[in-house]
C-alpha cells in the first residue's frame, strides 16, 4: 500500500508503510499514545504485519489459559506470522477435552483457521486423517475446491484410503513424482505416466515400477512398457529395451515380452540386429506357431538368417528353415522333409536355386521318399525350360518313375517340338497303360520321331496295336504294319485298319499279306469289307505284280455290278478273264471301259491276237502299239485289214515308210485280201491314195489290177480303171494296151 502525490514544485512522488518496522514503532515510539499497545496490536491482526508476535502469544496464552479456546483460535488464525501455528499448539487443543454439548476444542481450532484462510500442511494432514477416519469425502474435496488445504505427500497418503484417483490429483500439486508415477499405473493410465515425467523432468525406477507392476498387472506392464519405449523426436526411449526385455523375461514373461518388441522393433533398423535375432529365438524355442506368424509378417530383415534358420529347422518349420538357409548342404538336408511343407511353397522355392542345385535336389526328393513325386514333377513342370526336360526325363527313369516321366511330359507336350520329349511321353504313357494317350499323341503329333516310335511300339508288342496302326499309317510303314498284325494274330486289326482308318491303304495291305501267303478266303473277306472304299489302280498293280489277279476277281465283279466305271477296275477284270481264258475276245470287243493301251499291253506276250482286238478297240489311239504287235507277231493280214478300215493317212503313211521293215509284208496282204474284201468305197480311195502318196506306182498296178481285172464290187469302177492305165502309161507301159483291150469302163478321150 502507499500515496502517489504530486508536490508544489511538480515533483510526483510516493509513499509507502515500511511493513516490518511500523508495529514496533508505534508500540515503543508513540509514548504520547496511551493505548499504543492496543493500536499496535489491532494493526497486526488487521492487516498481518510482524512485530507483534509476543503480543499474539500473550494473548493466545491468556485465552487459553481461561479455556477461551475459540478466541485461542482465533488469535492463532491472526497471527500472520505462524508463530502459534505449530505442532506444539495443534498438541494443546488435542490434548483439551471437549466440555459436554460442545465441539472439541481441535476442531474450534481447526475451524477457526479454515475461516481465516489455508492451513499448512501440518494442519491439512492433523485435519483430514479425522475426516477420512469417518469417509467424510465430501469436506476433503470442498476443502481442496476452495484451496483450503497444503497438498502434501503424506496428505495425498491419509487421502488415498478413499480414493486413488482423488490422492492423485493431491500428489500432482505436491509434485509427489514417485507417488504420481505410482496412482497412474494402479489407475491404468500408462500413457499419463510418459507424458508426465517428461513434463517435469522426473527420473523414475522404471525397472522397480515393471517389476512391481507384472507380478500385479502383466497387461498394464505390457502397455507401460511399451509407452516408456517410444522414441520422441530428439530424445531417447525413458529405459533401454534389453532392460524391459530383462524384467518381463526374468518373470517367463514370453508373449508380454513379444508384444513389446513387435512394437519397439517396428522401424527394422539393422542396429536391432540382435533383438530381432533374440525375439524370434525366443519363440521358436518356446512358441513355434508365434514364430511363424512373425516370419509370416515379413517384419525383420537383420537378424542372423544362419542361427533362425538351425532354430526353424530344430521347431520342425521346415519351410523357414529353407527361407533361411543359403549353403546348398543345409538345403539339401531340409528337402528332405518336403512333405511337411505345402506344394506352392516349395515350387516358389525352386525358383531361386540355381539349375544345378534344383536337379540335385529333385534327385534327392525322390531319393529319400517315393511320396515327393507329386511335388517333384509339379516343380519339374514350372522349371523344366531351366533345368532341361532331359535332364529330368533322366532323373524321373533314374528311379523307374513312369508315372513322372508320364504326369511331366503330359503338361509340357503341347508346348514342346522336341522329338524325343514326344518319344518319352509315348513310351511312359504305354507303360503306364493309358493306352488313350499313347493312340492320341500318335494320332496327333506330329514332332516324334516315325521310325523310332515304330520301332518301340513293336518291341513294347502292346494289347491294343491302335497306336502302332496310327504311326504306321501316317508315315507310310504299312507293310511293316500289315507283317506285325499277321505275325501277332492280330487279323480284327488288319480288318479294323483296312474298313476304318484308312482304307485307301488297303492295296499295300493286300499286297502285304499276299507276300506273307495269307488265306485267301481271309483277303476275299477282308476286300468284300472294305467294298468301294479302296482304291482299284493301286489294288490291282499291288497284285498284279504278285501274279495273284484272280484273287480280286470277286470284288472287282461286285464293283461292276455296282456300275463302277473304273478304267482300272475293268483292267483288272479284263487280265483275269485273258489269263483264265474266259472269252476274252468278247469281253474286248464289248467292254467299253477298260484302257486299251494297258489291256493291249498286257496281252502282248501272252495272246497277240488278243493285244490286236484291244489296240483295234480304241481306234487311232492305240495305232503305233497295233502296228508294232502285228510285225512282230506277223499278224500282216490283221494290220492290212485294220489299215483299210482305219483310212488314216498318218497310219498309212507309217505304214508305207520305206524304213518300215515289213512294208512289203503288209502290202501283199493289203493287195491280196484287205481291199479285195473291202466293201466301202472311201476304204478303196484312202487306200489308193496312201498309195500315191507313198509313191508306189508299181504296187499301185498291182493293188488295181487286184480290184479292177478280177471280180469285186470296184471292178466296173471308172474312176480306178482311169487311175490303173494313167499309172501303166507312167510305171509300165508294156501293160497300156492289156488294161485297154480288157477294160471297158474308162474314159477314151481322157
């Protein structure tokens, strides 16, 4: 307090009471005062100024003294200084009884002080261990709304017997840290206690607070744990984790100990190398099935790979211990376990070895248990491009395994023009008796090799040769077939092949079983199967060069019957009849399908006489052949005849080239009985003509004479008695006046 005052010469200044001295100065120093003890002392109580200390104690002492103990009180109360607010006083009110109907004379006390203000903390701790005594809860917490109370540690204590949350909040204004620290973990405010001793700096016992917690509240320790380790921007974690990881595990602590540092361990940093290492052995040496789940995770990289990996294998995690293992001996020695781990795993494994080292492995897979088969040819399958499909066609027969080589090649065929993966794939699926695979690859591929599959197919001497019968017929081994069949009595194969699969080849099949001298009766029926289906040309060559006609004679006349107009069929039917004599000129002469040049041929050698009748059949374009068969044969008459009535100059002309050999032979026969028989008069005329043409004036006197001078139906022709005595007059006229004294038909003046 004090005056601000401005004095006469402008200067402002100030005024103020000296608090300490003005009590003592107006008790020692205003003696004109008479009451100046009175004054001094009213200016203490009123306003809470030193210097009257010994006053208060008078007065106090006085009071009490006459048991005036609420004015006692209240000199207490007004004693700004304290002195009479002491444990001693405290004492003498509790040691006075309370006079019957009357409040004790403490509590006076007590009351008296909360009127005039706060109570230390001596007074809130002597005044609230009554109340609580009694759950009197409602006073303690009025008195803290009104800041009645020093907040103490003990006070928080006396409190806490009604309330943890209620000292709580008592040992927070006493800056209680440890006290604090103790109210948030029983009250499960983990997450308050980092937030706190952070904010006032406090260094608590975390490992003693763990400790105590975990044997009381394993979850709260779990969750205090992990807030004490999570790392602020520029500070470090409240307490080291191997120390946490110490404390939870001295207890057997191992799931809490995993869930902290799951947490702790989240940023995968390689200096938690170590701890990644000691979390995962931990679980694998007494949690497996954890373990894997936190492999699983895929949340560490640091750990030593080497020591998890001994770990996973000893937990029987076989598919980890792989994951983890570099040297090929280790990886071997796993493999070994393949059925305890799944398919898709160890195909994706597979992936990552070397070709080498995959194939050793695939060996020792199958090596060790039969039961890896499925396996070995799935990652044979996804890998073979790699490793090589003969390298594993190798490994597979290594053991006897069919079924791989089988359930292997099957998935990889369509995408292979490997010949001998095609070959393999043939050979394992007969072996294995899936006799529809083996026909349908030989049906359909079209990459094995013909001679080879063949060759197999005879040796494998299979129940159902349908396959062999594919191969053979698409790469033209038909008689090596047909020798099979017959040889293996396999004739309803023979029967099959020729009427269902390909009946075009029946002539080599035919031919086949000729040379193997089968039955007849068995070829007879087997042709009457097939009926129009086989091919004639070939069907009668084949035979035919075998001598063995007649043999068809049943099916070639079923095939005419059938109105088959076949050059070749009425070939066939035409040599028969010529080499058993059944009126083959007829047949010749009246069959208007077979091929004259082939017939005619054909009948050279055995009847010229029938080779003629053919040649003549086809009428000019046999000509050359008819003329050479009747030279040789000396059939000039037949030609003669032929000539005359072909009346083809070309013919002629060939006929009477003078490099013909046997020109003379035919003319005789032309002049002696061709034309001499000749009815039609264009014969006579071609005839001369080819005579004239020929230049044969000689032969052609002869030829008219021949027609002219004896009797035939030309004899009164006019037009040949002018041509006979022109050609005289030219050739030979000696005969001039013969040929005009014995015609009579000529022209005279011509």
């Amino acid at each position: 307090g004090g005056c601000v005052f401005v004095n006469r010469k402008g200067a402002v200044m100030s005024v103020a009471v000296n608090e300490p001295a003005i009590v003592s100065y107006v008790m020692n120093q205003l003696v004109q005062v008479p009451n100046r003890q009175d004054v001094a002392f009213q200016l203490a109580k009123r306003f809470g100024l030193p210097g009257a200390d010994e006053l208060f104690q008078r007065q106090f002492s006085h009071y009490f003294a006459s048991g005036d103990y609420k004015n006692a009180a209240l000199v207490a109360a007004q004693c700004k200084s304290g002195l009479l607010r002491t444990p001693q006083t405290i004492q003498q009110f509790k040691s006075v009884q309370a006079a019957p109907g009357q409040s004790s004379p403490i509590l006076q006390y007590f009351s008296t002080l909360l009127e005039y203000g706060k109570l230390n903390a001596l007074e809130s701790v002597e005044l609230t261990r009554p109340v609580v005594q009694q759950q009197r809860r409602e006073l303690v917490e009025k008195w803290l709304k009104e800041d009645k109370l020093e907040c103490t540690e003990e006070l928080g204590d006396i409190v806490k017997q009604l309330d943890t949350r209620f000292a709580l909040s008592i040992y927070l204004r006493a800056n209680s840290h440890q006290k604090v620290i103790t109210c948030f973990v029983e009250t499960g405010q983990h997450e308050q206690i980092v937030a706190y001793v952070k904010k006032v700096g406090y260094q608590a016992d975390y490992t003693s607070l763990l400790q105590n917690m975990l044997m009381s509240n394993p979850d709260g320790a779990t969750n205090f744990a992990k807030s004490l380790l999570q790392v602020q921007p520029g500070s470090p974690p409240l307490i080291d984790v191997n120390q946490v990881v110490k404390v939870f595990m001295e207890q057997n602590r191992l799931q809490e100990t995993t869930s902290i540092l799951l947490e702790a361990l989240k940023e995968n940093r390689p200096d938690q190398a170590a701890l990644q290492t000691q979390l995962l052995a931990m679980n694998l040496q007494q949690a497996p099935k954890v373990a894997e789940a936190i492999l699983q995770m895929n949340l560490f990289t640091h750990y030593d790979k080497k020591m998890i990996g001994q770990l996973c294998e000893k937990a029987g995690l076989m598919q980890w211990a792989l994951e983890h293992y570099q040297d090929s001996a280790d990886l071997k020695r796993v493999m070994l376990h393949a059925h305890s781990m799944t398919p898709e795993f160890l195909i994706q494994y597979f992936s990552r070895m070397p070709p080498e080292t995959a194939l050793e492995c695939l060996y020792d897979l199958l090596r060790h248990n039969r039961q890896n088969m499925n396996v070995a040819v799935q990652v044979a399958i996804k890998y073979h491009e790699q490793i090589g499909a003969e390298k594993i066609i190798a490994m597979f027969e290594s053991f006897g395994s069919n079924d791989g080589v089988f359930y292997f090649l099957g998935a990889i065929l369509s995408a292979s023009q490997d010949p001998n993966v095609h070959f393999k794939y043939i050979q394992a699926a007969s072996r294995c008796g899936n006799m529809q695979e083996v026909e349908r690859v030989c049906r359909e591929s079209t990459f094995y090799e013909p001679a080879v599959v063949k060759d197999f197919l005879k040796e494998a001497k299979l129940p159902d040769p349908r396959p062999l019968i594919y191969v053979c017929d698409l790469h033209g081994f038909v008689e090596e077939l047909t020798e099979y069949l017959y040889k293996n009595s396999l004739m309803k194969y023979v029967e099959v092949y020729v009427v269902k699969v390909n009946p075009t080849k029946c002539p080599q099949v035919i031919g086949t079983l000729i040379d193997l001298d089968c039955s007849e009766d068995f070829i007879k029926t087997l042709l009457q199967n097939v009926r129009a289906a086989c091919p004639v040309e070939p069907l009668v060559a084949e035979v035919e060069k075998r001598n063995r006609l007649r043999v068809l004679l049943p099916w070639l006349e079923a095939r005419v019957a059938e109105g088959n107009q076949d050059p070749y069929l009425h070939n066939g039917i035409a040599k028969i009849y010529i080499d058993t004599n059944r009126d083959p000129e007829t047949f010749l002469k009246s069959n208007a399908f077979y091929d004259s040049a082939t017939v005619g041929k054909y009948c050279e050698d055995r009847d010229p006489h029938l080779a003629y009748t053919a040649y003549k059949r086809a009428w000019g374009s046999c000509d050359k052949e008819l003329v050479d068969v009747t030279n040789r044969n000396g059939l000039f008459r037949l030609q003669a005849r032929y000539l005359v009535e072909r009346q083809n100059p070309e013919l002629w002309g060939l006929v009477l080239d003078p490099e013909n050999q046997y020109r003379r032979n035919v003319i005789d026969q032309v002049v002696s009985t061709a034309l001499p028989d000749a009815k039609d008069a264009d014969e006579v005329s071609a005839a001369v003509r080819a005579f004239i043409g020929a230049d044969l004036p000689n032969e052609l006197i002869e030829l008219l004479e021949k027609i002219v001078l004896h009797s035939s139906n030309f004899s009164k022709n006019r037009n040949l008695q002018n041509l006979l005595i022109l050609t005289a007059i030219k050739a030979d006229k000696t005969r001039v006046m013969d040929y005009i004294n014995r015609l009579d038909c000529y022209d005279g003046p011509e």
